[in-house]
C-alpha cells in the first residue's frame, strides 16, 4: 500500500512521541503516576495485516482490531461486561476468547459471534443442594492448528480438578482427552504439540509434578536425572526457598524440557532436559550477577521464532532486563530496536506466523511505554498505542544501579533514584523504599512509589537485601531465620552507603514500606533512631506470633509452614521477640500508619493493636484505616492519598526527636 501524506506524517507524530518528552516542571499527581493500563491482551494475526487488544473501561470491554498497513482502526467490537482473560487467533480472519471460565469465537469485522464452551458440566446435578457442582471454568491450552476443526481446553470443576477435553469449534461437541477428577489431578502440562506430558497435584503444603508410569498406567512422581541423582519436582513449603530444580515448559523439539536450577550454582541456570534421555543437554543460560528466573518472582520469557521452529532467545531479569539470543536473525533484528531506540528496553512479545512482523513492548524507568509492530524488512517501528500517556508528559528521574557493602562487605543490589535537577552541592533528603515479601525484589523499571518522591526532590533507594530473592542461593538463604536481623542490617548499611555517596541529608532519612516493607520501617526505627527521622508502614504485621496464629486457624497451611522455617521456630518467646508489638516503649522517631480494612492477608488488627500500644506509651504515631482496601492497595487515588499524607509527614518537624 502506498502511504498517503496523512499516514507519513501520523508515523513522523509517533516517532516524535516516542523519542522524546514533555519536561513539565510540576509535581506528577499520584493518581496518573498509579493508573492502571486499560488496554491488554496484545497480539498480530498469522497473516500480519491485523493488530488486536482488549480494552477495558468502566461501561463496556471491547476487543479492538487495527489494520497494520493502513495504520487505521478496522473494528472496535464490544463484547459486553465481564473481563476478557486471552484472545488467541483461530484464523487471520477468526478470534476465540475466553471470558469468565466461558470460550467464545467471533470473526474481526464483529460477525459471526458464537459461544463455543459455556460454563456448565456436560452432565448436569438436579440436587438443589448440588447445583454448585455444575459450575465449570474452561480455558483454550492448544489451538491444534494441524487439525482446523478443533481446540484443546482444560475444564476445572467445583473440586479444582482439571479434565483435558477436545471441542469442535463448528458443533460445539466436547470429547473428554483426559478426566482430572478420576486421575486426581489439579493441573495438565501439554507439549506444543497438545499431548499430555505431565500432571500436577495440590496438597496442604505444595505439589508435586506427576508422570505416568509406563509400568502400571498410574501417575507418579516425576524425577529429573542429574548429577547421578534422582531429584523429584516437587513444591513444598518447607524447601521452597531452598528449591534447586524448577521446571519451566517443554520446548518445541520433542521430549526436550526446560529447567533453572541452582544444583551446582549458587546463581540459578537454564538448562535443556531430554525427557526421553533422561539427561541434561546443555546450559541455555548462566549470569554471574543474578538467577535466570527467580521462582518466587517474574517468570522468564522464552522468544520463539515460528517461522523456523526454534528457540530464538531468552529473557530474563538480571540487575537490569537481560537478552540472550540464539537466532542471528531475530538477534539482529533485536539490535536494529536497540539502535533507533536506545532509551527503552524492546521487548519481543509476538509474531506473525512468518516472523516478518514483531509485536514489541517498548518501555524505559522512566516512560509507560507503548506497544507496538516492527516489520522487519521495512526496518520501521509503529506504534499501535501508549501506555499512560499523560505520564509521558512529565520528565522523570532515571534510576541508578549501584552495589552498596553491608558490614560484613556482602554485596548488595540497590536502586537509587535522584531528582532531575540533583547536584552533589548540598544535602537533599531521603526516602528509603524496602520491598514486601520479603522473598520477593525490587527491578529496574518505572516504580511509581519511587518517582512519586524523587519528583517532589527526595533522593529514594530501594534495596535487594539479603532474603531478597534472585541473586542467588547464599543471598536468599542469608535471609532466612533473620528477618528482625540481616534484612533490617542490610537497609541500614544500604541507606548509610547512600547517603555517604550522593551527599543526602542524614537528619532528613526517612523509611516508607508495604507488608513486609511496612515491618521493616517498624523494625528500622526501632533499631537504627539516629539514622531514621520517621517512618510509614503501610499493611504491616506487627505481631508475628499472632499472624501465625490466623494462618493456622484459616488453613493457610503452606503459608503457615514455609513461615515457619523462614522464621526459623515457632516459639512463642522467639516470636515475641521479632515482633514490633513487644517494643512500642522504645520508639524514639514518628510513625504513621495504613492498613486496609478489607486486608485478608495482614488483618487490620494488627495495625490497631500496634497504634494502641504506641499511644499507651505516649509516643508519636498516627493510624489511618482505609475503609474499601484490601492488603494490596488497587485504587490509585486511595495511593495518592497515602503517598500525599506521607509527604506531608516527613516535610513537617524532620528534626523531631521523641525522649524516652
């Protein structure tokens, strides 16, 4: 297609939009800084003339196709109110998507709409007393391409087993592959092919991976050969911080599977694995700085190119996001990304069936980013639509990687932001952000809690502490058995590393955090009074021993277990110990505290009994309940109001000490 003057001149717009920025001078409001993308579910149709996304607001969802070549919107159909969970291409011209356990097929241009699987059994109870049991939730598992008139799904039923069932997409007729419920199984793992390879099983306390015996027909306990051990796969709460062997999908070439571990590691590795062999083929990946894949955070991506069948490449999150390519061509095609758009990371997150056009995610630490098509042999970038683009009108701090020493001179990963207009003459104040879990990270990205106060001059650091998960097995295990200890030491030392390296304020150093980030700010300021000015904890614990309790009582029982050997005992006097609750007669510094009413997680109690034991001692703390909250916070003006009354906070008195 020829462009037309209006076409060339819309792309000139996105190429200007996308390699540059407004610098407006003005505080960011919390609410755009916070807002939640509306659009999702991202892919090109086979042919690659067609985009498609679902947008959702609060009136109608709607699925969205965009003409490629024309640059144009080609359909916007509305598919009602309930949430879209994934749209997949049946055709160039025919999209199936499931939408609350129901699968539905409707051409681009809108027509042709048909429910392909509704949500009751194939048999169903008229036992009033029953009738929940004819709920089911349905999802497409495989397209099977080489067979046009059918899908793979996977059905739950009321119990949590999953059955495997082939449907044809013209008749509706349903022909159960395998039955969850007679098997015992909670979850199927397909090849790409669409055959059944490996079964998961629940239990109180993890699962377990399964495979079926070629000896009696039954699923057993799956086991990897390695290192002249048979090592099972298998979750389990009290080993899981400890998990060497993960599994992570099978690949396209037959019996091939693919595994991070940490086996003979302290960082975890990709690994290839033949099923068949029994035997490890190769390291894909290994990084000396982090693991590929942190189990217990982001999942690693694996890049395929189709057109070829093979693996193209991997990525994954090191101390900034990583890229290891195996396919020269989409490795140069990467590169050319790269160069015309140095400032963001492009992430390759589809194709069309012939890899000559890329669906890429485009976005930076300091840009909400866009998505867009690369067509690979035009070497031209277009963007489809941006994410948060009131955002990208304010200019944002870039975030800095450093490595601060603990006092035992451990390395420590951190983020420091500063303000745009930060220079090393004087003192400026800081805001130190320790992340939940605590087996969890922080990444290289846009954190909005961060922006929100380097936009407003604070300096802000976020700090992979020991227990941190990511970096390694001895920097996961420091953690375990000190959460009142090496975790809250590693803050400190990060925070005194930073204000020594970037000239910040020592007598305005202040601490924010949620969850597990919250129980460090109680912790911090109890134990560091002269390094801390105030602190906000934000869905804190702050009785771990009655926290324990609640998950007992509730059945929570892996978390209960994994708490229990992450805490290292359940005492009740060690408890007591590593609960802030116990200290409130020796806070020194100011405190204000959140907590969602609603917070199933951490119960608002927890928050109370802390503020009533502070004030029996007279001591300087502020307790704010949020009415419609749960323990993660969704609204963003609910995190505005938060962040704002934090902000207020740590301006005013910065130098108010309390006595004894």
């Amino acid at each position: 297609m020829k462009p037309t003057p209006l076409f060339i001149l819309s792309v000139f717009l996105v190429f200007c939009n996308v390699n540059a920025q407004d610098s407006l001078s003005t505080n960011v409001p919390p609410e755009i800084l916070f807002k939640k993308p509306t659009q999702n579910n991202f892919s090109i149709s086979p042919d690659g003339k067609y985009f498609v996304e679902v947008v959702e607001n609060n009136i109608e969802i709607d699925i969205v196709v965009i003409d490629i070549d024309s640059y144009s919107l080609f359909k916007r159909i509305p598919v009602g109110h309930t949430a879209i969970q994934n749209v997949y291409w049946l055709s160039s011209k025919r999209l199936i998507y499931e939408s609350l356990g129901e699968i539905f097929a409707i051409d681009i241009d809108g027509t042709n709409a048909t429910l392909i699987v509704d949500r009751m059994a194939d048999q169903l109870t008229r036992d009033l007393y029953k009738l929940h049991e004819n709920i089911r939730v349905n999802g497409v598992v495989n397209l099977l391409h080489s067979n046009k008139n059918e899908i793979l799904i996977q059905t739950y039923d009321y119990s949590g087993y999953c059955s495997i069932k082939r449907v044809n997409i013209f008749t509706g007729q349903k022909i159960t592959v395998i039955d969850g419920k007679y098997e015992k199984i909670h979850r199927w793992i397909l090849d790409s092919e669409g055959n059944i390879r490996l079964g998961i099983r629940y239990n109180d306390t993890g699962y377990d991976y399964l495979v079926r015996s070629s000896k009696n027909n039954k699923w057993e306990q799956f086991y990897l050969k390695m290192d002249n051990q048979d090592i099972p796969l298998k979750i389990d709460a009290t080993s899981y911080l400890s998990q060497n062997v993960n599994f992570e999908g099978f690949g396209l070439e037959e019996d091939i599977i693919y595994i991070t571990t940490n086996l003979n590691s302290d960082k975890r590795q990709l690994i290839s694995y033949d099923l068949a062999k029994e035997k490890v083929v190769d390291i894909l990946v290994e990084d000396p700085n982090c693991d590929v894949n942190d189990p217990h955070g982001r999942d690693i991506s694996f890049i395929y190119d189709f057109s070829n069948g093979d693996l193209a490449g991997i990525r994954f999150e090191s101390i900034a996001p990583y890229f290891k390519w195996f396919s020269p061509k989409m490795s140069s095609y990467h590169a050319s990304l790269n160069k015309k758009h140095p400032d963001y990371i492009n992430d390759i997150i589809g194709s069309d069936s012939n890899g000559d056009r890329l669906l890429i995610h485009q976005w930076s630490d300091t840009n909400a980013g866009n998505i867009g098509v690369y067509k690979v042999k035009e070497d031209a970038y277009y963007v489809m639509f941006y994410f948060n683009e009131e955002l990208n009108n304010y200019k944002l701090s870039k975030t800095k990687i450093v490595i601060a020493k603990a006092r035992d001179d451990f390395r420590i990963p951190c983020y420091v932001t500063l303000p745009i207009h930060y220079s090393n003459s004087e003192p400026i104040p800081l805001v130190v952000i320790p992340h939940g879990g605590p087996w969890a990270r922080d990444y290289w990205e846009l954190d909005s809690y961060a922006h929100y106060f380097s936009n407003r001059g604070y300096a802000t650091l976020r700090v992979n502490f020991r227990g941190s998960t990511g970096f390694g097995k001895e920097h996961v295990l420091s953690g375990v058995n000190s959460i009142d200890e090496v975790m809250i030491n590693d803050i400190a030392d990060a925070t005194n590393f930073a204000i020594e390296k970037y000239n910040l304020d020592a007598n305005s150093t202040f601490i924010f955090g949620h969850s597990y980030g919250g129980y460090a700010v109680y912790m911090s300021l109890l134990k560091y009074p002269d390094l801390y000015a105030k602190g906000v904890a934000v869905s804190a614990p702050s009785d771990i021993k009655a926290w324990l309790k609640t998950q007992k009582k509730e059945d929570n029982y892996f978390a209960y277990e994994f708490w229990n050997f992450a805490l290292g005992s359940k005492k009740a006097k060690y408890l007591n110990e590593i609960s802030p609750i116990h200290y409130a007669q020796d806070y020194k510094k100011p405190l204000l505290i959140f907590h969602g009413k609603n917070d199933e997680v951490i119960s608002v109690e927890q928050a109370e009994e802390m503020f009533f034991e502070l004030k029996k001692y007279n001591k300087d703390v502020k307790l704010e309940i949020l009415q419609k909250e749960g323990h993660s916070i969704l609204d963003s003006y609910s995190l505005g109001y938060i962040l704002d009354a934090s902000n207020d906070f740590f301006i005013q008195n910065q130098s108010h000490v309390l006595s004894d």
